[in-house]
C-alpha cells in the first residue's frame, strides 16, 4: 500500500533534519521496510475503523445512510 520510494525519500528528509545517522551494519533499505511493515499493520486497522464510522456509524441504527454519502460524494 505504501510507496516506498516516497517514505525512502522522507526517511532521508527527517534522519537529516534531526541529524540521525544509522548504525553501519543497517541498511536503510531494511530500515523502510520494516518501518512500511509497521505502518502497514496500524493503516489496516485504521481503515477499518474509518470504513466502519463512514458507511455505518452516520446512520444511527447500523443501517448505510446512503443519503449522507451522497451528500459527501456531492460534495467532491
């Protein structure tokens, strides 16, 4: 899910900003993936969390308010 390419890239940005210099023995590449592997697990819980409150907390009774979806589609 995530572009590792653009997190490479802002890992880079942010270890500089904060002058953090990676130990000899740690490729930065294994440090983005384990750093993609860690977010990956806190994005799929958070997507389900939004999908549930978007699709079924906005109708009160655990029914899709559809009217309110389409309110925000129209809203685009």
């Amino acid at each position: 899910m995530l572009n590792r390419t653009q997190l490479e890239a802002f890992m880079e940005t942010i270890f500089k900003e904060k002058r953090i210099e990676l130990p000899e023995d740690i490729e930065l590449d294994d440090v983005v993936e384990a750093f993609c592997q860690y977010l990956n697990d806190d994005i799929d819980e958070w997507l389900k969390l939004e999908f549930s409150n978007f699709f079924l907390m906005n109708s009160g009774e655990g029914n899709i308010d559809w009217n309110w979806i389409r309110e925000n589609i129209n809203a685009l």
